[in-house]
C-alpha cells in the first residue's frame, strides 16, 4: 500500500502536528455529557437487563493496590448502577489475599482464572539465536520491555488467546482494566449494551503512535497476508489512518508504511466476536508463524488496532470521548459536569511535549464522518 499522503515540501512535520493539535483541541472544546444521535440504555428503561459482557483484566498478585484502585473507581463512575461482572486473568494462581481484597471492592461476581501455560509461554517454534538479535536490536533502540519475556507473552496473549479462554468464551462483549488507572467521569448509560444496540465492534478513548523500533515486520507480514487473502480487506476499512506519513514520518519509514498509530489498548471496550471470526483468527494465525512477539515487541495494542482497521467496518468502531480516563502520562478528559472537575478538560497529557503522539487528528478528519463526528 502506498503513503496515505503524497510527499509535501510546503509543510514541515512541525506545521502538520500544530494544525492537528488545533484540530484536536477545538474537538475537545465541545462539552458532551454522552453520545448523542445512538442510542442508549439505562437500568430503569423498560425491560431493561444485561447484555452477554464482563470486565477483564490480566494482573497479577503484586498489583493487588493497583487494581483495587481501578475497579473502585468503575465501580463508583459506572458499574454499581449495573453490576457486571469481572474476570481476573493470572498466568500463576490468585492467592487468597488478592481474591478477598478484590471481592470486597465490589458487589458484582468476581471470577479468577488461572492461563495455561502451554496458552502462555513462548512457543517451541521461536529461534532463541534469532531472538537474542531481535532483543539486542531493541534495547538498543530503546524499546522498553525488550528483554522481559513475560512482556512478550502478554502481549502475544492479549493480541490472540484472550478471547478463547474458556472463562471469556461464556462472553460475547469485554471491558479491558488494567491496575493505577483512573476513571474520572459518571456514565449512566449501560456501554456494553451501546455496544450491542449500535452495532460497534470496538470502542477506545486514546489514539496514539507506538515505538516503531517495536513493529518493524508488522506492516510488511500483514501485506503478505493481504497479498495471499486480499477478500479479508473489509470495504470501509480505515487504511488512511494506518497509512498516515505526516505527522512522524520516521515513524511511517521505520515501521516500513505503518504510520504506527494505534487504539490504547489498556482501555478498550470490544466485541470478542470479531477476534474470533475468520478474518482476525487466520491473520492471527500468519502472525504467529512469523514470530513477531519474540523477534520483535509485537504489542496487543499495534495488533489489535491493525486488525479493527483492517477487517472491520470502521463506522463500528467508536470514539469513547465522554469516558474520562486516564493511564500515564495519556488522559481522555470531556468538557463535561459529570467528570466534577476531576480531570483537566481537552488536555492529551499533562506534558506538553508529548502532543506528537497523539493520533487523533488523522482518525477524526479522514476515517469519521461528519454525521459521525456530531455524535460527540
């Protein structure tokens, strides 16, 4: 696939990210309290009950304070009004202390589950000579996380065996948390069934470029899937946004056409059913025969998002900009009451300097469409 762009000596990287941040911020001067034009549900509508979805979170027993901190704040933002449950997922067992902490954060039903090890650990088939290079390549680069193994393995887990676990298999819908993160603002309408009424695959609040040291091979490995299955490539994909040469330009050049942008994934609201179709799990299948997530820093979140803007109707993946959430140092605060001043409205991250890595712009103009764009 070619630049999303053509080359354009008139404007420098610079200019581009100043007229995307003034793209951005005037988006996220507009006060929204919800989404408006979808519909919505709330507890008291009638015959109102849950949809098929939980909460899921792979955390382990040291970040007990950390995730306590985060499913207390869902819970008193969104979950005591509806009372979905959650599944903590562990590649070692839950000790007591963890589970009884947990439970007593919440009222909804709290399900730990153990990951296999032969789901977990790294494959057989992985070169050990060939991944000590890539791990050397990496660090450096400085690509974080390079000579951690167990990095590796969630996010080879989290990109393609999360969904088929046999706990998550009894769902169809998930909310993704993850430990030390906030939840600002109320939302009183069930997401999980905003998902199901209006049709959306995915849902995310941040937008961002990724390390492009870390994904090297994912663009060209995912074009010799296309080149082989090119009916997989849905009509309303969102090629522009994965294509986008302007704003990072190494970026684009070193990830060899990918402009590295991607949904971050430690908060994400999905449809586990699209992971599991054909499309995803044969192109999930051509990763793992490259061994990306060893030889490189295949992240779930890259993986993910190449997947959604690949195979999906990109109309059914939707901008949460009413949910204040924020996982350091990247925010996602409304012009809205009912985040109680609890956040800095509009703000990306409290470091100036990190605006760069906001991906937003590109999503917003070229793959939303103005109707769209009114729903927020």
């Amino acid at each position: 696939m070619t630049p999303a762009f053509p080359e354009d000596s008139s404007r420098t990287s610079g200019q581009v990210l100043k007229e995307n941040k003034n793209y951005v911020s005037s988006l996220l001067s507009q006060r929204i309290d919800e989404p408006k034009g979808l519909k919505l549900t709330r507890p008291g509508d009638a015959e109102y009950q849950l949809t098929n979805a939980t909460f899921v979170s792979l955390v382990r027993n040291s970040e007990l304070h950390g995730i306590v901190k985060t499913i207390k704040q869902i819970e008193e933002t969104f979950n005591d009004k509806f009372h979905y449950p959650y599944v903590f997922l562990n590649d070692r067992p839950f000790n007591e202390k963890f589970i009884q902490k947990v439970r007593s954060a919440t009222k909804s039903e709290c399900f730990f589950e153990l990951v296999p090890a032969e789901v977990w650990g790294k494959p057989s088939s992985i070169d050990p000579a060939r991944e000590e290079e890539g791990i050397k390549h990496l660090e450096e680069k400085g690509v974080g996380y390079a000579n951690k193994e167990s990095y590796h393995n969630m996010c080879r887990f989290y990109s393609g065996g999360f969904y088929n676990h046999p706990k998550l298999q009894e769902y169809r819908y998930y909310w993704r948390l993850e430990p030390s993160t906030d939840y600002f603002c109320d939302i009183d309408y069930d997401v999980f069934k905003f998902m199901e009424d209006n049709d959306k695959v995915y849902g995310f609040v941040l937008n961002l470029y990724d390390s492009p040291d870390s994904v090297q091979s994912l663009w060209p490995t995912t074009l010799e899937f296309l080149k082989e299955n090119p009916q997989y490539l849905h009509k309303n994909s969102a090629t522009t946004w994965l294509r986008e040469n302007l704003q990072k330009p190494d970026n684009y050049q070193t990830a060899k056409g990918y402009s590295t942008c991607h949904f971050w994934s430690n908060f994400e609201v999905g449809d586990m059913d699209f992971y599991r179709g054909e499309a995803y799990s044969k192109w999930m299948e051509h990763l793992e025969r490259s061994g990306g997530f060893y030889y490189e820093r295949w992240g779930d979140a890259p993986v993910h998002s190449v997947g959604l803007a690949l195979f999906a109707d990109k109309s059914k993946i939707h901008w949460f900009r009413d949910i204040g959430y924020q996982h350091f140092p990247y925010m996602n605060c409304p012009s809205s009451d009912k985040c109680h001043g609890k956040c800095a409205s509009g703000k990306f991250s409290q470091f100036d300097n990190l605006n760069s890595e906001n991906c937003m712009a590109t999503w917003a103009k070229y793959e939303m469409t103005p109707k769209e764009l009114q729903y927020y």
